[in-house]
C-alpha cells in the first residue's frame, strides 16, 4: 500500500480501505484460480495495483464517464481505477467465467458500486462508453478493430474518447496503422521503480 500512497498521497480513508483490502481478496482467490502469477503475488501493489493506475496518471476522467476494461481477467485496470474514480462506471468484460466470477467478488466485498461485471467477449458487447481500457489483453491493433463500435460519440473529457491501453516493449508493428494518431506514454516517467521501465499507455482517440 505504501507505493500507493508514495504516488497518489490525496487518497481519501476510504480509498484506503478498499485499496488495502486488496490484498488479501486477491490471494485467497489466486489460491482458487490462477489471476495472478504465483510469483507476483507478494508484489500485487506495484506489478498489478501501481501498473494499472498509471492510466490515472495520463487522464483525470470527469464525473459520470463510462468506461469498458476489455478483457479485465481479474480486475486490472478496472478495479484499482474503480476506487480511484469513484463516480466513473466501469463495465469489467471478460470471455472466461471464473475470472469474472473472481472479480465479481472483489468489486463486491471492496464495496465498489460503480462496477458491472459481465461474462462475454468483446464482439458481444453492443454499449457505448466514453474510454475503452485495456492491460495488454490483445494487440492494439486487433482491439480496436473489435471495439471501436464501443466508443461513444458524446465527449465531456479533456481528452477526446477512445482507447487507453497499458502495454509493455516495442509497440511500432501495433500501433502503425493508425500513423501518428496513437500517442505514447511511458510510465517512468511517473513511476521511480524499475518495473515500469518497459512499461507504456497508449491512448488513441476515436
């Protein structure tokens, strides 16, 4: 929790909590199912909670903004971006029941009432929403060609709606056809530690 709060210090008491209970939620449900790599879970804050929050660095999404994390498995970034935007709603989407099962329950025990939930993929999810988000779940290229139906025309955030994805190396071949339109940043530029080395967001207006 400490890294949390090293980078995000205005976080209210009951962020807090709901961040801190983090922990345990996500290794008793790893010890059922396999959401995280068994050797990642002792750094759950920084590789998984931190990582995903690094999309708070990049945009402050107004009150009221909708957003799909496509293919959430077991809640990132959806969750931790959850707590952080409490009054954003967030469509956790996932092809695979049991991690959305597993996310299910933590949104819930976390007491998170801005969150759904859904088993389905991609292509069967007919909403519109502000942003569509995403934790290197599939090639840039191929999420937005199944998603772009998903992005909404109204706009009420400093940045145009689109695609927010944290991604990780060489992301030329992923992001070439959409030519200079794709923007690109790197997360240590935010982040100290040397796990966000390698570590980027792309954001594409749509």
């Amino acid at each position: 929790m400490e890294i949390i709060k090293k980078y995000f210090p205005d976080l209210t008491g009951k962020q807090e909590m709901q961040l801190a209970a983090l922990q345990d939620l996500y290794f008793d449900w790893n010890q059922k199912i396999n959401l995280i790599s068994r050797k990642d879970i002792g750094n759950l804050y920084e590789k998984h909670v931190l990582h995903s929050l690094g999309i708070a660095q990049i945009i402050r999404f107004t009150d009221g903004t909708s957003i799909m994390d496509a293919g959430t498995g077991g809640g990132f970034p959806g969750i931790p971006l959850a707590i952080m935007f409490p009054k954003i709603q967030f469509l956790l989407l996932d092809s695979i029941g049991k991690k959305v099962k597993a996310a299910e329950d933590i949104a819930r025990q976390t007491g998170l009432d801005n969150v759904e939930c859904r088993q389905a993929r991609v292509e069967e999810e007919k909403r519109t929403f502000d942003f569509v988000v995403s934790r290197a779940v599939m090639p840039f290229n191929e999420l937005v060609r199944v998603a772009r139906k998903n992005i909404s025309r109204r706009q009420q955030n400093a940045l145009p709606n689109g695609f927010i994805c944290l991604k990780g190396g060489d992301l030329n071949e992923e992001t070439k056809p959409f030519k200079n339109l794709a923007i690109e940043y790197t997360l240590s530029d935010y982040f100290e530690e040397e796990f966000f080395k390698t570590k980027k967001v792309i954001y594409l207006p749509y």
